[in-house]
C-alpha cells in the first residue's frame, strides 16, 4: 500500500479504481523566464509560489508545482538542456530576444513543453504576433494566484483529456476566446466554479479521501482561439462534450468576424438541441442572436459576470439539484442527491422519464457529481430498453441503487442524520476522533475484503461481510469525560467507577446522532468497546472491556434509546475498570486509555424468544498446538453454536484446522465426542426488553436440547443413539450432539476455505500472524448462507531473537518440562512459585482458589516480583468446572503460567480465549503439561512432568487452603525453544556445566549445518 499527499493506491478502493487512473500527467516542474523587474512586479505581494501553494489546499488539490526562474532567454534555453520542465512561463521582453523567438526556440529544443506568455499589458508592438508559433497562449499578468493555477490546470487538460476520456468518459467544455484580457478574466472563474460546483455536488455520505479522489473527474476545460479550433474540438469530443462557452467575435477562415460565435453555436445547436450553450460578448446586441439559438448570453463587462456564471453552472450544468419535468418543460420535483434521484425515477410519470433519459440529462447529472461508471450506464447508448419505459425504469433505477450500495462497500462513512440510508451503508462513524483499535482492525478488514474478490476465490461466490456497524469515535468518550467532570481514582472499585458513569450525561451531539440511527434500526444490537490500546499491534487489550447486547425491540423508543445510552456510558465506564489498568501497568503502557465504541447488529435470527449466530467462532493463523500431522502456520479454528461469549471465554467448542476439517483430535471416538461436545450456548432472550443487565451481557444461557427443533441445531447437529452408542450425522430423535458435520464432513458450506482465505488476506494485510472472531448466519439451503467478519487483531508468536537449546542435560535437571510450549527465549526474572497443591485441590472450590491466587497476586505486585503460576485446567476459564476462573487483575503480575492437564481436569488447551490472548500477547511463557506421571516422573524428553516431590520439599512463603506460594534464593531458569514447542524449568541454583555447554552445540551445528 502506498498513501501519499492525495495519492492513496488502489489496493484499498477497488471502486475508486477509475479515479487513480485519471490526472496521470501533472505540471510539477515551471520555468518561469522574467527580468528582474517583471520578477520584483511578481513577487512584490508575497512569494508567487507561497501564494500558489495557498491557491491548490484552499481548493483541496494535489501538490502544487516547483518553480524554478531564470532572467534571460540564454539561461532559459541552457536550463531546458539539461532539466525536465512541464511547461515555460515567459515575460514578453527578456533583453536579447523576445517571448516569440524564446518560444520558437523552446519549441527547437522541447516540441512538446507548453509555452504561455504573460505580459502586465497588451502592447501592440506584438499584437500582430499573436499567432506566432512560438507561443501557445497569452494571459495578461496581473499577479493572480488563481490565474497561474488556471493555466495550469488547463495545461495539464489538454494534455490528459484523451487518455481520460477513454479510462472515464470525463466531460469537456470548450472555451472560445482570443481576446488575452477576457481569456485572462474568464478562465479563473470558471475553474474555480468548476471546481467549488464538483465539490460541493460531490455525495457527502463518503468520506474525504474518496472525495478528493473524484475531484480528478471534473470535467476538462479546452480552450480554443479561432472557429476553426473551436470546429475541431467540436468534432474531436462531440460524445463527451458537457457545455460550450463562446465568445462572439473571433477569426473565422484567417479573418476577425464579428459572428463567428453564433455561426458556432448555431451549428451545434443543429445538431445537439439540448446542450448548454452560453455567449459571453461585450457587445450587448449580441443577446438576441444568442437567444434565438437558444443560449445563454452573459455580458463581459457586467458588474455581476461572476454571478451570472455562478448561475449559468448551477442550472444549466446539473450541478444543482435535477429538475424532472414533463416534454413541455413543466417541472414535476427535483432531487439533490442520488438517494432522491433514486426514489424520483419511480414515481416520474412515464413521460417525463422517456424526455430525461434520450436527452442524456440524466448522464450529465450524474456525471457532474463524478459518478464515471454510473454516468456511462445512464447514457442513452447504455440504456437498455429505451423503447419499453417499465423495462427502463427498472434498469435505471437498479443501477443507481447498484451504484451506491457499491460506493458504501468497504467505506467509513461519515454518519449524517439526513443522508443515513440503513439499506446500503455497512459501516458509518459517528464524531470526528479515532476509531479505536478494533474498529480500525474491521475498517481494514471491510477495506481489504473488497479487493480480495477473484476468479476461483471462495469470497466471490459466497457472501462475506461485515454487520451493519456504526462506531462512535473516541472524542465522544473524551467530551463525556470533560463534560461531566469526571476523574479517575486509582482506588475505587468498578461497581462504584459503573455507577459514577451511569449517572452521567452523554455529549448533546452524540445523543442526538444516536437517536437518529436508533430510528433506522431495529434488529438487536451488540456494543463492544473499541479503546486506542486495544488490538494495538503486539498489544491486544483483548476482552478485558465490557460487551452488552440490547434486543432493541421494546415498543417505546425512549426505552430503546435508554438501554443503548445505558451500554454505552457502561462500556465507557470499563475503560477505568481494575483489569485493563492492570495490563496497562504490567504492559509498560504508561498514558492513559480512551474509548470508542462499536454498536453492530448482532448476526443471527429470532428462533422462538431467542436471538443468535447459527456459529460464531474465533479462527488464528498460527496453531500453537499442532496434532495430527498439522503444521502450525495451517491455523487453528474453534467454533460454536449461539454467541461467539462461548468461545473466547474458553467454554467447550469444536477445535479444527481450517486445512484438515476432518480431522477433529477432541472428537476421536464416541466417548470423547460425548464428553467434550459443546452442551450449552449463548442467546438474547428477545422478551427481555424492558432494561439493560448490567451482569451478563442480556445475554442467556441455554441447553442445547432445548433448542433442538431451531434450525441451527437441526442443520448442525448429530444425534447420539445409546442403545447402540453411536452418533449418526442426521437429524433424528433423539440426543442432540453439536458435531457440525454438515460444514467440517460433507462441505455443504465451505467456511473451512472462506477461514483459509480470510486467515491469509489477515496475515498479509497486517504483516504478522493474526486472529480473527466472526460468525454465520445459515440459511436452509446451507450454500446461501452469510459470513460475517467481526474483528481482527494482531497474534503475536514470540520473537526467535535468541537461539534457545533444550539437551537432556537441562530435562534431567529441572524440576518440570513441557512439550506443548508457547514463547521462546530465557527467562530468569521469577524467584516466586504459586502453585494449586494437587493434593488439595478440589474441582468445586475453583472460584475459592481463583480468591487465594488473587491475594497472593496482590502481594507481589506491590513488592514487585514476577512469579510462576502453576494449576490444573483452563486458567481464565469462564466455567468454572473447567479450570481456575482468575481474571487478569488476579494475576497481573505472573511471568510464566503453566496449564497442568490431568485425570481429574482433562481438558482441552485455552488457545483462543482473550484470556490466553492477552498472557500471549505480552510474551509470557505459557506451557501446557499433560500429566501421565505425576508422582513419578521419568525425566526424559516426550514425557511432560512436574516434579511435585522436589516442590513439596521447598521452603514456603505462604500456605492457604488450596494454594501455595514458594520463593527461592535464585531466580528460577525457565527455557523456552519455540521453534520446537518445548520448554523446561531448573532451579536458580543449578549451573550447566561444560557437557551440557558441548551437548547444546553439537544440536546446534546438527540443526543447523
């Protein structure tokens, strides 16, 4: 990707393609040849190049050129042998020779570089060399800003007209004047109009960059000075010509003829009868002859000539709102934007419609807002079925709506109270900040999506989106703060931070934009936190904000809005919450967090009094436990039916490869699949409408069986028959078991390729290994189905900055090994050991143990000691009869964790949770042991042990009931060898002697050699 001063490639607006494509030749490079005194005329008020500069960002243009002067024609003509330039400005006396032998000079040299002259008055010692062919074009010079950029501009049209003309079909409008002081009043004045109209018409709803991008599609300006020119031009773009403005009196056939004008205008006006045409003369009796064409007429020397064009271009140019009318020209309504253009187009009468579009009115108004495509598809060699007005109709109105369904794809746009359309716009923004880390991973995300689509990619045949999204900027969050006049406490509790938000008032401004997108949208909705820290890259502050889901179905509005104010003011409360200020403090993030938020539709239907995803799950590029012949870069996907809380709070999913769907290591045989099936799922209870829950999300638990007639469960589920004990992958009475044979089996959907694809667009986008959450809502015919993409943010793998060896010397001497390790390098911070006493440890007293861990962390986080943290099952684990349920606040300050599996907790690893995300993410060595002989350890490498006998003997700091807290005198030595997933800790006291030395080279030089 490459983004520079409005240059932004196309990797990112697939449908701003056309637009890069315009413009492709730019004046960067002027000679400007004056004398000295011309030049001190020149720069007499202020820098001509300053004032240039102020000219292009005042109209929002590209980079203004360099201008480069010299004072004679030899320094000149010296300058353009050994330097490029775009074009030469030259004062009419320059000493040795004048503009026009400069010129004929220049034209030896450079044929192609425009040669304009500008002179402070016309003198009629040249006046009869204004033919000369030295020269292109004569101004007169009154230090005008908007003059330079005017010749500029109309050098760089004549140039790029053709090639624009067949990338976009970009309009031209010829200028005939020979007079240099007209053609030196009039020409500013219409680029300005020309540019103000385009931009002013140019469709709000998308956001600046994309504006600045369909500026380039203006229509181009040509300029003429006889009617022979004027004829060519004529000829040469008849197609495209937009308007024609003329003078009255100029050569005609190598002679001055005072109506060679209306000669050219009559002639057009024979053959197109309905295109803009507009006489500028200084002779008034000229208004007549103009009026019979009919044209505009418009004099000169008229003190309110700049209004006059004004008007010209806003009725006559499309650039003001299009009027409908019937043939006899009676208007019937207008439209000012295409959304109202849109609705109009179905309730003109026949009539009206017939005249517009064989007279190509409605291609010209398109055209006019830079819409290149839709403008050719409205022209009326495009029009399909001109002859059958309902057949028309329909086809114009599909392909304005097309249109801008099109445009909205892959935008954030600028949330507008009159212009919000629900059908068509994806992603809008409310306020004017930062969108937060991970909405801005979703805009990238939504950006990326829309080039991804390929012949033989699986994104182009099934439908991959995003949910209708609004995000609310950070500087609501910060006007919240200042408004109300709230401050942080270090010390105050959560609930009291909760209750000290709810009270508050949100923004005046905010209120309002959220009850005007409230109105529009009426399916239940999902707020989540999107704060600057989180999903910064290598810095995931992953799920440690609140999350609310709203049903938004109550019959009074002010509830509705009440419960999204509620969630909102509570999500923004959470950015103040103990656990994210832990991670801030234990991650070195020293400034202070602010929030945006995301209100989303939640993916899903109603099925009976319930609303949730078909699946919704968490997929991840790199697998950190890779079985069964996988690789780790192939990634790892968990999934579930219901809302995606099951998943990344670590409840039973199914666990896959998105390489191998098949292959399902948790689902080996019956046994397992019945013992670690998924048996209970998340949904918003829809009759639950009449106040947000603060506790639980709104959202329910329940049981599989009870949902077993819903479609989701039918389509997804197997059946377990216990007669027989086995599991038949169909619908039929009897247990339901959440196999998802239909997708990971039979690839009736293929979310296993759409992951791969989407795993790999990630990856390459953000340049390191990434995680994605998203969900599926299934249709009956499973293959129409629609995929949502919810969010993405950076996984980070460890850094193999230092070569780690692990010899049988370092297994035979530590106190535990794994073989299922994530992290890498050497660690000797911890000199303190927490630890689960597996002899005390009971699976119903998690949530107590969960307590000890806590206060033992509270200890050393004040003394400032990393520590070790040792225990059964899941840690983080939302159930708590699958591991420890600390939160990160319980454990702020652990530098290692190891995740003992066992016969009394045997289950799966926590990968995938935010839990485990965020110890990942802040480089903590994280070993998973699998116990097979926890008493007696045979110490060797492919046996994962702890070795409890050597614990038991250490001396304790602290013993509670189920916990115990070890310190030594050393730190202890932890190894990790991320290349091959295996780590081992020794005790501080233990110093590798000269074999173990030797042994790790000799692996060394073997790996390597």
């Amino acid at each position: 990707m490459l983004i520079d001063s409005g240059r932004i490639v196309s990797d990112f607006d697939p449908h701003f393609k056309v637009f890069h494509e315009l413009m492709q030749f730019k004046v960067q490079e002027i000679l400007l040849v004056s004398s000295l005194y011309d030049a001190f005329i020149m720069e007499e008020d202020g820098s001509l190049a300053t004032r240039l500069i102020k000219e292009y960002h005042g109209l929002n243009l590209s980079k203004a050129p360099r201008i480069t002067r010299v004072s004679t024609a030899e320094e000149a003509l010296g300058i353009l042998k050994r330097r490029p330039f775009d074009m030469v400005m030259t004062m009419p006396y320059l000493g040795s020779m004048d503009a026009f032998e400069l010129g004929g000079e220049i034209k030896k040299i450079r044929p192609d570089v425009p040669v304009i002259l500008v002179a402070h008055h016309i003198r009629s010692t040249f006046a009869d060399k204004l033919d000369a062919h030295g020269v292109d074009r004569i101004f007169l010079w009154c230090c005008e800003a908007d003059l330079l950029l005017a010749i500029i501009k109309n050098v760089e049209d004549h140039r790029n007209v053709d090639e624009d003309i067949g990338r976009a079909m970009v309009r031209v409008i010829i200028y005939v004047e020979d007079s240099p002081v007209y053609a030196s009043l009039f020409l500013p004045m219409i680029y300005q109009e020309i540019v103000l109209q385009t931009q002013s018409v140019l469709d709000e709803s998308l956001n600046e960059r994309h504006r600045l991008l369909r500026m380039r599609a203006r229509p181009r300006i040509l300029m003429a000075t006889t009617y022979e020119e004027a004829m060519d031009l004529y000829e040469r773009y008849k197609p495209y010509v937009f308007a024609i403005i003329s003078d009255a009196r100029f050569k005609k056939a190598g002679e001055i003829d005072s109506s060679a004008g209306y000669s050219f205008l009559s002639k057009v006006r024979k053959e197109v009868s309905d295109l803009p045409l507009l006489m500028v003369s200084s002779e008034s009796q000229n208004r007549k002859a103009a009026e019979s064409l009919p044209a505009i007429f418009i004099n000169k020397d008229s003190p309110l000539v700049r209004d006059e064009i004004h008007r010209f271009f806003l009725n006559y140019l499309g650039f003001g709102d299009f009027v409908f009318r019937m043939p006899d020209e009676t208007a019937i309504g207008h439209a000012s934007t295409l959304y109202e253009f849109e609705r109009m187009l179905a309730e003109i009468p026949d009539e009206s419609l017939e005249y517009h579009a064989k007279r190509n009115h409605f291609s010209n108004w398109v055209m006019a807002r830079a819409e290149v495509a839709l403008a050719r598809r409205l022209h009326c060699d495009y029009i399909s079925n001109i002859g059958n007005i309902k057949e028309m109709r329909e086809d114009l109105i599909f392909k304005v709506h097309s249109l801008r369904k099109l445009r909205q794809q892959g935008v954030v746009v600028k949330f507008r109270d009159a212009g919000y359309d629900i059908d068509i716009m994806d992603f809008v923004k409310i306020g004017e900040g930062t969108m937060g880390g991970k909405a801005r991973g979703l805009a990238f995300m939504w950006a990326c999506l829309q080039g991804a689509y390929s012949e033989g990619s699986v994104l182009t045949d099934y439908t991959v989106t995003i949910p209708k999204t609004c995000v609310i900027t950070a500087d609501g969050f910060d006007a919240f703060v200042a408004e109300n006049k709230l401050k942080y406490q270090p010390d105050m509790p959560d609930e009291k931070v909760a209750d000290l938000f709810l009270d508050a008032t949100l923004p005046a401004w905010l209120r309002k934009d959220l009850a005007a997108f409230l109105k529009k949208n009426n399916l239940p909705l999902s707020v989540r936190s999107s704060s600057l820290l989180e999903d910064a890259l290598f810095k995931p502050y992953a799920g440690l904000y609140s999350t609310y889901f709203l049903a938004n179905n109550n019959e009074d509005f002010q509830e509705r809005l009440s419960q999204l104010e509620s969630a909102v003011k509570l999500v923004y409360a959470s950015t103040w919450f103990e656990s994210p200020r832990a991670f801030s403090r234990y991650s070195s993030q020293g400034r202070g967090d602010s929030m945006a938020i995301i209100i989303q539709q939640v993916v899903g239907n109603r099925y009976g009094d319930y609303w949730y995803p078909s699946i919704a799950g968490v997929a991840q590029s790199h697998n950190y436990y890779p079985v069964m012949g996988m690789m780790p870069e192939e990634g790892i996907v968990h999934i579930a039916l219901g809302v995606g809380k099951t998943v990344v709070e670590g409840e039973k999913s199914l666990r896959f490869s998105p390489q191998y769907p098949k292959r399902l290591l948790q689902f080996s045989t019956v046994d397992d699949i019945l013992e670690n099936c998924q048996r209970e799922f998340y949904a918003l209870n829809m009759l639950d409408n009449t106040c947000l829950k603060r506790y639980g999300s709104n959202l329910v638990k329940r049981s599989i069986q009870d949902a077993e007639n819903e479609l989701p469960v039918q389509q997804l589920s197997s059946t377990y028959f216990a007669e027989e004990h086995v599991i038949r992958d169909a619908y039929l009475p009897g247990l339901k078991i959440m196999t998802f044979a239909q997708l990971l089996k039979y690839d009736a959907y293929p979310i296993s390729k759409i992951l791969t694809e989407l795993l790999s667009l990630g990856r390459k986008g953000m340049g390191c290994e990434v995680e994605i959450e998203f969900a599926v809502a299934i249709e009956p015919e499973l293959n129409k189905s629609t995929f949502y993409f919810l969010q993405i943010r950076p996984m980070v793998t460890g850094s193999e900055r230092a070569d780690v060896q692990i010899c049988d010397k370092d297994i035979e001497n530590s106190f535990s090994f794994s073989s299922e390790a994530l992290g890498h390098g050497n660690f000797e911070t911890m000199a303190d050991l927490v630890y689960v006493n597996p002899d005390d440890f009971d699976p119903g007293q998690t949530r107590q143990i969960a307590m000890e861990i806590a206060a033992i962390n509270r200890k050393l986080t004040a003394e400032d000691r990393p520590f070790l943290l040792v225990g059964p099952g899941r840690w983080g684990s939302a159930d708590p009869w699958l591991g420890i349920p600390v939160q990160w606040a319980d454990i702020s300050r652990v530098g290692a964790i190891i995740e003992l599996r066992n016969d009394i907790l045997k289950v799966d690893p926590s990968q995938g949770s935010h839990f485990f995300q965020n110890i990942t993410s802040l480089g903590i060595p994280y070993l998973t042991i699998t116990e097979r002989q926890p008493r007696k350890p045979q110490k060797s490498r492919g046996d994962d042990f702890v070795d409890w006998h050597w614990l038991s003997e250490q001396p304790e700091i602290e013993r509670l009931k189920f916990v115990r807290h070890v310190r030594f005198e050393k730190p202890l030595i932890i190894k990790c060898d991320g290349k091959n997933s295996e780590a081992c800790i020794l005790p501080g006291s233990f110093h590798q002697d000269q074999v173990c030395e030797i042994e790790g080279q000799r692996m060394y030089n073997q790996q390597y050699s």
